[in-house]
C-alpha cells in the first residue's frame, strides 16, 4: 500500500486503495480529522509533514502511523471481493514499475548508475510482491532444503563456507607432505 516512511516525501494517489477506505470510512465510524486526512492521502502531492499540519497531528509520524490504523480497519471491514480487487490492483501497479524497470535495465541507452537504481527498485518490487502475496520466509527460522529452494542462515552460511576452506587447506597440506613438498 502506499504510505512511506520519509515524511518529505510527496504522496502518490492512493487509487484503490483509498476508495475502499472511503466507501468503508461510514461504517466503521472514522472522525471529521481522519476523513480529512484520508482525503490529503488520497488525493496526494502532500507530505507528511503537511498532511500532519493541516489535520492537527503533533508530527508527520503521527499522521503517518494514523493513517496506517485507518488502512488496517479498513482491511479488516472489507469484504473478500474487494480485497481480491485491491489485490490485483496492487499487483498491477508493481507489474507496471517491473516492467519500466526491466526496459531501463535492458537498454543499451541507459548509464550504469540510472541501471543500478533500477535494479535497486526491481529488488524493492519483488520484496513487495513477495510481501502482499504471503510468501515471506523468516531466515531466522527457517533453515533447510525444500523442493527447489535452499534456505540457510548467513551465519550458517559463513560457518560452513569456513569449515570448507579449513578442510581443503587440510587436505592441500596432507597432499603436499605426501608427495614430500614443503608449504
């Protein structure tokens, strides 16, 4: 969904999203402050910081994090059909960023740098689409070999690459001395 954490950064339109929040605004009881700072939301251009000014909130985090609970009541009301809609609204707009993307990607037009930024938004979008889907994997938790996908720790990782460098340098050292060469 669309809130961000920086709040100098403008707003986009919030679409689906927020015609959802407004259509269920009503029926869950939402006040004259909140209806307006759905609508700033909604409408989008606003900061945080402008957002949490005109509304009356004490900083942009406030306005940010009240209107989180707003989206997270509004979830909570809608139906499945709707949270199906916004569902694949949601999925197409990151479809669209992937796919304007991948074109600055592919390129043979594009600087290395604008091509870094690029691939940092692909990663950005996956982990987004990996999140709205419920496909995330705690690391922390989850170690081991599925059907067609390796999951380890980084510490594990680091452990077991050591152990292996440890073990040929062993054995190197076993071969050298066998063969009567000194290291």
């Amino acid at each position: 969904m669309s809130t961000r954490d920086d709040p100098q950064e403008p707003q986009e339109p919030i679409d689906a999203v927020g015609m959802a929040i407004e259509a269920i605004g009503a029926a869950v009881g939402r006040t004259r402050i909140e209806d307006q700072l759905v609508e700033m939301v909604k409408a989008g251009g606003f900061t945080w910081q402008q957002v949490a000014d005109v509304c009356g909130y004490a900083t942009p985090q406030t306005a940010r994090r009240a209107y989180t609970r707003i989206l997270q009541d509004a979830v909570e009301e809608m139906d499945e059909g709707t949270r199906a809609e916004m569902l694949a609204f949601e999925l197409g707009r990151l479809d669209t960023i992937h796919g304007e993307m991948w074109a600055i990607m592919r390129s043979p037009d594009s600087e290395p740098a604008t091509k870094m930024k690029a691939s940092e938004t692909l990663l950005k979008v996956s982990a987004a689409r990996v999140k709205l889907l419920g496909l995330e994997v705690d690391p922390t938790k989850h170690t081991g070999i599925t059907d067609q996908l390796v999951i380890i720790r980084g510490e594990t990782f680091v452990q077991q690459l050591q152990e292996l460098v440890e073990e040929d340098e062993a054995n190197l050292e076993a071969q050298r001395r066998a063969k009567g060469i000194e290291a």
